[in-house]
C-alpha cells in the first residue's frame, strides 16, 4: 500500500526520466512491481484473512485440525510463485539485453564521446574529440546520444544520472562503457552512489542538457579561457579536496584518460598526500 | 619500535566530545555492573554457572543477552545517523563525515555480525538439542569457546569507540578504500579482527550444530521427524560451514594487504578490487540465509502452535528450506549488476536470484495453510509471525525488483536498496528472533513474558519499522544514494523527518520490551510455567521442564510421530495419564565445567587489539597463551561429571507430577465442559 | 567413584551424550533413527566437517591464485621462479610423512607405545624437513627481490603456499603435543580421538599440497 503511495506520488529522479534508458528502466521497473503486486496483495490480505478468520474465538469457522497435506494445494503453492518468476524472468532478460549499460544507442546522431574519471571527490569530465574538459559539471547536447567511458582515479565510485538511466562502477585500472541520452534541455543531478570517504556527500554535479546551438557556444567558450589540463594539472586533482565550483580546462593533454586507465599516472594519494585547502562542507 | 606500537594519547579522541563521552558513559555503566556484581558476592555464581557453564541452554542465553545489548548499542547509531539525516539538509548537522562514516559502518557491522548472528545462534543454542532430545550439543566446551569469542569480537567492536576509530566505508570494506593508502588509520584493522575472532567463532558453532543434527538425535527422530526449525537450524549451519571460511580468507588477504604489502585488492602492482567483491559476496550472500532460514524456522513452530495444528506441507518446507540452502550460493553477483558484467552474465544471476522467491512463497503459503482450519490465538510470538508474513511479502517484492538488472541499474546503492534489506532483515530475522524470544523464554527461565506489554512492543516495531523505512523506498526512488552526511536536496528532507519519527517509534517498541522484561521478572511468581508446557507445544523441548534440568530429559524420548509431544499428548488424553510409567532412571554423565571458552577469549581480545596497534611483543604473549590453553585444555582428565541417579530421579518426578496435575486438570475441564453442553 | 571407573564398569564409552542402549536396540550409527552416536564418531565426524570447511578456504586461496596468476606487473612469472626439483623433494617429504603418519595410526590401534611415538616422531621430522624446504624456497625468492610485494601474481604464489605452510606448522605444534601425551596419557579413548583428528588433518594437508603441487607448480611450469 504504501508503495502505490509512493508510486502516485511520483518522485522527480528515476520515476521522472529525461531520456530513453531511464525511460525504459521505469516501465521495466513499473512493469515489475504490478506484476508481483498482483500475488502479493491478495497473498496480504487471505493472510489476515484467514489469520483473522480462523481465530479461536470464532465459531463460524470450520476447523480441519488435519488438514496438513493436500497434492492440489502443494501443485498451486508452488506453481504460483514459479509461474511469476519464470514471467519476470524472461523480462529480466530482455531487459538486461536491451539495456545493458555498454549497447550502443539506436543513433539518431553521432554519439558524443565523454572520459569521466571520478577523483578524491570530485568528477573530471573529458571531451577527448572536442580537447576541452570539466570538473563537477557535465555539459551535453539534448537529443545526442551520449558515449561515456567510466574509469576511476582513486578509490570506487558509481556514476549515476537518475533521470538519464543506468549506473555504472567506476573503477581503477578499468574503463567501463555506458551510453546514455537526454531527450530534453535540463539540468538533471548526477551523484556518486557508492562512499569514497570524507568527501562523498559532495561529490554531486548538475548534468545539463543544452540545445546543440548552446553546447556549440559552450564549447567555443570553454576553449577560449581557463587552465590547460596537463600532467601537472592532473596531478593537483589528485589530492582529496571539494572544488567550490565547477570549472573547465581549455585544453587537454591528448592521451590522458589512456594514461589514467593503464595506471601510466599514479592513482589519487589518499588522505597522506594531504587535503587540499578546499574542505568538504562536513568539514568546515 | 615503540613498546605499545602505534597506539599513543591520540588514539583517545579527547577533542570530540560525542565520542569521548558516549565512550565514558559506556565505560562507568560497565564499571559500575561490574563492582555490583562484586560487591553483591555474585562472582562466583556467575563463574560457575554461566562464564564456565558448557550447558547449551545457558550458552544461548548468554548469545541472545549479547545481542539484545548489541542491538541497543546498534540502535542508538541508527538513531544517530537518522537524526544526523534530518539536521543536515543544505547543513553539516551534527556529526562530521569521519564520525558519520563511522556510525553507519559500525550500526551495520553491529547489527549483522553482533545482532543478528548472536540471536538466531542462540536461539538455535538454546532450542535445537531440545527439540532433538537429546542433552547437549556434540561438542560443549567449543560451543563455549565459540560464545566467548563472538563476546571477544563484539568488545573489540566497541573499543574502538575510545581507542582508535573505526571502520569508514560501511559494514563491508571495499578496497581500494579499505587499503592502507586510503585508509591508514586503525579503523579497517578493528573491522577485520574483531570479525576474524567472531567469525571463528561462528564457524566452530557452524561445524557444533551440523554434527549435532546429523549425529545426535533421540531415537527414532528420522530425518523426516525432524522438528521444522532444526531443518532450517541444520541448513543455516551448512551454510556457516561453507561460507565463513570464505569471510576469513577474505578478510585476511585485506588483512595481508595492510600489514605486509601483498597486492591482492590494491590498485597498484596487479591487484585485483574486484575479486574482494565476487569473494565477499559469496560470503556475503549466503550469510543473508544464514539469519533467514532459522527465522523461518521459527515462524514455522509459532504458527503450528498457535494454529494448533501441524505444520502444513512439512516436507514441502524442508524442500524449501534446502532449495534456498543450496541457491543461495548461486547468486553473489546480483550485489554488483552495476559492475558493467555484461547482459548474459547479469540476467543469469537476476533470474538465479528470482528463483529463490519460489521456495520461499511456497514457505509463506503454506504458513497461510497451517492457520486455515485451525484455532488461530494471537499471542504475542504469533503477531510477531503474522507481522513478518505481511513486512516480509513487501520486502520479498523488492527483492526480487532488485534482481531484475535493468531495474537495479535505478535502485542500486539508492535508499531503495537499504530500505529492501532493512525490510527483510528487521521484517524476518529481528522480527523472527522477537518471536522466538518470547516463545522460548518460558523454557529458559520458567515463566511467560508479559502479554500486554510484548503486543505494545510489536505494534511499536511494526508501525515504527514502516514509518522508518516506508520512506526510504520513496527516497531511493527520488534518487537519494545511501550514506549521505549531508545533502541539498529539498524534496528528501520531509521523508527523512517522517523515518526519524519511525525510529522514536520503535524506540518506543524497545522500552515497550525492556518494561515487559521488568514486569514480567517482578510478577513472576504469578506467571509460572510449572508444566513446562505453556503454549500447549507440539516438540520435544516442551517434553521436559521450564527450565529444564542440566540433563534435559530423565530418559531420552522414543519417537514415534513427526510431532513427538503432541503425540504423547494426545495418547495422554485417552488413556487419562502419562504415557511412559516412571522409568528406571540412571545416572547421567554431563560434561564438566570449563574456563576453556573465557579464557580463550581473553586471549582472542589481547591478540587482537595488540595487532590493531602493532604491539608485536603483546601478540607473541597472546599466542603463547593460546597454545598453553589448548595444552591444559588436551591435558586434562575428567571432563565429565556424574548426576546420580537419585538427584535425577528427584527433577523428574516433580516434573511428572506437575504434569499429571495438569493432565487430570484439563481432562476435568474438558468432562465439565461436555457434561455442560449436553 | 570417578566418571571413566563408572563407565568401565558398566562397559559403555564413556564419552557419550545420551543415554544407554535400550534392550534391542544394539549400536547407535547416529544415522536417522538410531539415537546418539558414540563419542568416536561424533569427534571424527565433527572433524571432517572441519576439515571441508578449511578445504574452501583453501579454494578461496586457489581461486585468487588463478585469477592473479597474470598479473606480473612487470616481475617474473611461474616459469622463472619454480623451481621443480626442490618442490618435488618437498612433496616426497610431505607423502612420506603421510606414510608415516598412517604406520603410526596403525601403532595407535595395536596401542604400542614405543612405535607410536617412533613414527610420530618420523611424521614430524619429515614435516619439519618439508617445512624447511619451503621456507628455503620463500627465502630464495624474497632474496631475489621476487617476495610477495612486487606482484600481485607473487602475492596470490606466497598466500596460498603459505597458507598451507602455516597449517602444516600449526600440525606440528600438535604433533608435538600428541608425542607428550601418549605417554603421558596413555590410550584413552579421547587421547585416541585426538589421534583420530590429527590424522585426518595430516593427510588433508597431504591432498591440499597434491593440488597446490598440480595447480601451481606442475601446471606453472607450463604458462607462459
């Protein structure tokens, strides 16, 4: 009951989906739960029912004290349940075929190719084809799908648009692939959804889906100010800190996230490297 | 090299004063149990009767004592975190993200390892060598060794709290956060050998309790007579015996990784992290039905009795009971869907996950089976059942949403997750212990507990339990991760309020309980069980006295039926007196007394904290002295004690009467009733 | 009157829980309906239930060792570091000791004390000398500059082969402590259990290292 409460009131992350994977998730995930409300209420209520029916103290009810086996009962008590798990089977693996993180969108257009690379706490977005990168904040044309290639530069962290679809580990030493697409302009949150010490609950940034004209005029801008992201820069990302603010570099050291993947560049130093002047909120 | 490693001043957290005066407050509360215990002399009772006491019943006890302290202990972190949840939307609240980081991975730790574990284990403890009739376990002195050393790994737990810091990244320590780059301070090294210590301990009851089942039992106890929760009892075990050693191999390649540099799970020199997760899961997983299945086993007895009637399906449940054992193996990886494992892979595991709903529906519709056509009473362990049936369906559903991938890739490590795991462990295995607490209490102490206000207790925890974690499905689907010290999210901060009011409301629910404890102790004169019987039982722990004499039976009973009381019983009834004439009862050998198990961990505690703190001279002593334990231990001669025959006969003939005494009262009434009805 | 005088006279094993055989009933086997089994077969069957228990530990062991067996991070893999002549000594030493482990169990059934202690002395020995082999091994390699910290290869090898070194030293330590005590104790029916429990686990860790000697060294010599 109290989740078809929670079902009308509709919450704004994963039930509210601004693109086709989480649009798809929802309805696997909708699907799922009327599917086994269908025996679970019913299984509820003759429970109380028969709980409450069959009290002591009733002397309408008809009592069977050996009523303890009967083969039609046992072929329903276990059919029903099977049945329902081989439905929702064959749904789990559809759906896992279809949208497993790393199959590619239907392409409408080019996918957008984007590096992230979650840090001690902070995520370094890069744009390998566009030479320009972000920190904290992820910046993408509406309506293109989005090809990002997940790693990790430190300890684990999980990337995750809830309006977007589909989390996935990022993880040292391994590149993950998950595509993603927004249908509409929007600034949807993303988060780490797995605890990577102090400064996990700030590691939060804006997705923001723009007009193809808008990223365009983004990109020209971003090129035009800001630090340049070489080995040095990197390096600086690498202690634990909290950026107070987004920000972006004009240009990226080609071959960067190759490096940070093949542990070519150390990995995050760990609160012994020290923590940065920037403190986590929870710090101050 | 310093003489005490690295443990200085700084180890005591002098400038935060939360813990420092919670760890105070604890530390004078212990002190001052400990000169009243003293001063009142009790000293040597305790030290004969229960710190020594090999006896199976006393064991169990002292394992569900520890874990209803444990669970307060566990509580008041969650009320913690919850009230933290509450103050710090767009604030840092009260507690800063290393001593909030430290509160969820010590309420998790807690409750599962310190909680749970201890409670089903002591009921099992207390319970299964009853039901099986026979008069201990098969091997007493581990049984105590395998007590004390949870007792040694909970304590170490709680040192932390004043000495050190504990773990930060939740109850299972993921590398590469839990390696020593990330992680260099004494946090990880406390979760790691506090649960090597208890985790032996579990492993040894694991191996007690399957021989016990398969090798001890009263004569003609078939494997198909076997009472419904020494089933679940016998699969839990199997699956301590298959799955704790895996725990210790895991946590000893973090603990290598830590202490000498090896590269197991590290990021760097070919070190694998994911192979702590599929290894941890795999523990991990069958540790889930480790706690379920005896729970089930317990609604299983309550719902008999109190339907009176037999178990519906009974070969069904076991069916279920081992399909679940066994599946549960199978399934590890749909804790990680979001590892990126590839669709074949996911949906294999999703589907193996989903199967393991089938045999637990078949457990609850043949639940619903044993109350149809019975005479249903609602006393407080069957509220608890009846409670679990209807948590424990939403939470199955859950479940089984989580092992669907493409749904788990939007509710993983979301609040969803937690509130799913919450409801099962809380709706089925805190709710079980609940039940069985109360069932067997009467046998352990020989009185019933208070019915008024053990029902106040479960509609607290129940309504308490969905005010709390209601929420939480809706705040996973809102997208809120889990541990989260602060957040700036608007629309979670009114849910969060709601949960913080469910856990006041289950914090009625546990006052409720301790009120019910204090009553019950204060009235129990008038609430004697004399019979041994009080909830007109159906097995053979209802066959003997509450509480049952250290031998447990006079004579161990011949079965005969799949439910041997109630079989006695009913023959009782027509004939009009006991079944079995007085026997000739003999001596009986009980084994002796033995400091083996407190000793041991004692050891296990010095050993353990030395190596958290690097005092390596303090570790060689400890592991000298365990040595020196197990040689006095192989050395000694008399391990068994003689009860003569007349001191037997003595306990059970009082026994007889009470229970004669009752037979005649109830065939009176029941002629007084027939008479008046016709 | 003493517990073990009792039971003597009453000719039943006196380590029993439970209760005397009724009229008719003539041994319980512990197997369904039966009642109680006798002392002996609970210890050994406890025993074994351990010994599966640490057999998955070792799969656990086994397992990260396949999974680490490529990750040389640029040190040497199982081709260059074993070495098969001093492994295979160690395995003789190991299997012989088995053998004599099982002569002694043959000596502890005809309760003859001198050979008892004669081959039990012979067991250790030859586990002593199995476990100085190993040690020379680890020595060797760690002097290289190839010890359990340059790989994560090398961290799974000197886990697992020392994980079992570990076990066959804590064997010693046992065995050790049966040398004392038959003597001391003669034997008794639990002193015999305890011979009963330690032979179990001397050939367990005899069929562990047949493994460890297949999967690591044997099959190592063939990976690239």
């Amino acid at each position: 009951m109290l989740l078809l409460g929670q079902l009308a009131g509709c919450g704004r992350a994963q039930l509210q989906p601004a693109g086709p994977i989480s649009a798809a998730e929802r309805k696997i995930l909708l699907d799922s739960i009327v599917i086994m409300l269908a025996i679970v209420i019913p299984t509820i209520i003759a429970t109380l029912g028969v709980a409450w029916w069959f009290r002591s103290s009733n002397p309408r009810a008809r009592r069977q004290p050996d009523f303890v086996y009967s083969g039609r009962v046992e072929l329903i008590v276990w059919s029903i349940p099977a049945l329902v798990i081989i439905f929702l089977g064959g749904i789990a693996w559809i759906g896992s075929h279809d949208l497993d993180p790393a199959q590619p969108l239907p392409a409408k257009a080019a996918p957008l190719d984007i590096q992230v690379v979650s840090l001690d706490w902070k995520w370094l977005f890069i744009y390998p084809k566009l030479g320009i990168a972000s920190v904290n904040r992820l910046v993408v044309p509406a309506g293109v799908p989005l090809h990002l290639v997940l790693t990790s530069a430190s300890v684990w962290n999980v990337f995750w648009v809830p309006q977007l679809g589909s989390m996935l580990y990022c993880m040292s030493g391994m590149a993950g692939t998950l595509y993603l697409e927004a249908d509409h302009p929007g600034v949807y949150r993303g988060e780490s959804a797995m605890i990577s010490g102090d400064g996990f609950a700030d590691m939060h940034f804006d997705t923001e889906a723009v007009r193809r004209s808008q990223f365009d005029a983004w990109v020209a801008s971003t090129r035009s100010a800001g630090p340049a992201l070489d080995d040095a820069a990197y390096r600086e990302l690498l202690h634990q800190s909290v950026p107070p603010h987004p920000y972006t570099y004009r240009a990226v050291r080609p071959g960067l996230f190759a490096d940070i993947v093949m542990l070519k560049l150390p990995p995050g130093d760990g609160p012994r490297g020290g923590v940065a002047n920037v403190q986590p909120v929870g710090l101050r | 090299m310093t003489l005490l490693g690295r443990l200085t001043w700084q180890a005591i957290p002098f400038h935060e004063p939360l813990p420092l005066f919670s760890g105070l407050g604890v530390l004078i509360t212990v002190v001052a149990i400990l000169a009243w215990v003293v001063a009142k002399g009790y000293v040597p009772y305790l030290w004969r009767e229960w710190i020594t006491s090999v006896d199976h019943k006393r064991i169990g006890v002292m394992y569900c004592i520890l874990a209803s302290v444990m669970l307060l202990r566990g509580f008041i972190d969650a009320i913690m975190m919850r009230t933290q949840q509450v103050m710090a939307y767009d604030a840092p609240g009260f507690l800063p993200p290393s001593h909030f980081d430290q509160v969820f991975s010590a309420h998790g730790t807690i409750m599962i390892f310190f909680v749970a574990m201890p409670f089903v284990i002591g009921l099992m403890n207390l319970v299964v060598p009853l039901q099986l009739g026979v008069r201990d376990v098969a091997f007493p002195t581990l049984n105590s060794v395998s007590f004390w050393l949870t007792a040694a790994g909970a304590l170490l737990v709680n040192l932390s709290l004043v000495i050190g810091e504990f773990d930060r990244m939740g109850w299972l320590p993921y590398p590469p956060l839990s390696e020593l780059r990330y992680s260099p301070g004494v946090g990880v090294d406390y979760y790691c050998w506090s649960l090597q210590i208890s985790g032996v301990g579990t492993l040894m009851t694991g191996i007690n309790f399957v021989t016990t089942i398969l090798k001890l039992r009263a004569p003609g106890m078939h494997y198909t007579r076997m009472p419904m929760f020494c089933w679940t009892a016998l699969a839990s075990n199997l699956l301590i015996v298959a799955a704790f050693p895996v725990l210790t191999a895991t946590l000893a390649m973090l603990l290598l990784d830590r202490y000498v540099g090896f590269h197991f799970f590290t990021d760097t020199a070919g070190g694998n992290s994911m192979m702590f997760m599929n290894l941890i899961w795999a523990w991990g997983h069958p540790e889930v039905y480790i706690l379920a299945l005896p729970a089930f086993g317990i609604y299983s007895e309550v719902v008999s009795t109190f339907s009176c009637k037999p178990l519906f399906g009974y070969r069904s449940m076991i069916y279920a009971t081992m399909a679940i054992c066994i599946i549960s193996f199978m399934v590890w990886l749909h804790h990680f869907f979001t590892m990126g494992a590839g669709a074949d892979v996911n949906s294999i595991f999703g589907i193996a996950s989903m199967i393991i709903a089938v045999p637990t529906g078949v457990k609850i519709f043949n639940w619903l089976f044993t109350m149809y056509g019975g005479y249903v009473r609602f006393r407080t362990p069957m509220l608890w059942s009846i409670g679990f049936i209807v948590t424990f369906a939403i939470g199955g559903l859950t479940g089984v949403l989580l092992a669907v991938p493409p749904a788990d890739f939007q509710l993983h490590n979301s609040l969803f997750l937690v509130a799913h795991f919450h409801n099962v462990i809380i709706g089925a295995v805190i709710f079980g212990a609940f039940a069985g607490y109360t069932y067997w209490f009467p046998k352990a102490f020989g009185f019933v507990l208070d019915e008024r206000l053990g029902k106040w207790a479960f509609w607290l925890w129940l309504i308490g339990f969905w005010v709390a974690w209601g929420p939480g499905y809706v705040l996973g689907l809102e997208g809120m991760t889990r541990r989260l010290q602060h957040y700036d999210v608007a629309e979670w901060h009114p849910w969060l309020v709601v949960a913080e009011g469910g856990v006041v409301i289950i914090l009625l629910g546990i006052i409720a309980q301790i009120a019910q404890i204090v009553v019950s102790v204060r009235t129990r004169e008038q609430r004697r069980d004399v019979t041994g019987d009080p909830w007109d039982g159906r097995n053979l722990e209802w066959a003997t006295a509450s509480p049952p004499p250290a031998f447990n039976f006079a004579v161990l009973p011949d079965v005969t039926d799949q439910e041997p009381y109630w079989d006695m019983k009913a023959r009782a009834r027509e004939i009009g007196q006991l079944t079995r004439p007085e026997p000739r009862y003999e001596p009986i050998h009980m084994p002796r007394n033995s400091p083996t198990g407190f000793v041991t961990a004692f050891l296990a505690v010095v050993t353990g904290f030395a190596l958290i703190w690097h005092i390596w001279w303090l570790v060689l002593l400890g592991l000298a002295g365990a040595y020196a334990t197990f040689v006095v231990f192989a050395w000694r001669d008399h391990d068994e004690e003689l009860i003569p025959a007349e001191e037997v006969a003595r306990i059970d003939r009082a026994n007889r009467a009470a229970r004669s005494a009752a037979l005649q009262h109830r065939q009176l009434r029941r002629e007084t009733q027939r008479e008046s009805a016709e | 009157m003493s517990a073990p005088t009792t039971a003597l006279r009453t000719g039943r094993d006196p380590y029993h829980i439970g209760h005397a055989p009724a009229a008719g009933v003539p041994e319980y086997t512990g197997h369904g309906a039966g009642g109680p089994a006798p002392k002996r077969i609970v210890v050994g069957y406890g025993f074994w239930i351990f010994i599966l228990s640490d057999v998955i530990l070792f799969s656990c062991f086994f397992a990260t060792y396949t999974v680490l067996i490529h990750a040389r991070n640029g040190g040497p893999g199982p081709q260059e570091i074993f070495d098969l002549h001093g492994t295979a000594l160690e395995t003789a030493c190991l299997l012989l000791s088995s053998f004599a482990c099982g002569l002694t169990s043959l000596a502890v059934a005809r309760r003859n004390l001198l050979w008892s202690e004669i081959f039990l002395a012979v067991t250790g020995l030859l586990g002593a000398a199995f476990i100085g082999l190993e040690v020379h091994e680890f020595y060797g390699l760690v002097a290289r500059g190839d010890g359990p910290t340059r790989s994560a290869f090398l961290t799974s090898f000197f886990a697992l082969v020392g994980c079992h070194g570990a076990h066959v030293t804590a064997g010693l330590l046992w065995l050790g402590t049966m040398m004392a005590q038959f003597p001391a104790k003669g034997f008794k029916a639990s002193i015999r259990h305890r011979y009963l429990c330690f032979s179990l686990f001397w050939h367990a860790l005899d069929i562990i290292w047949i493994g460890i000697f297949t999967v690591v060294y044997l099959i190592g010599k063939i990976t690239p």
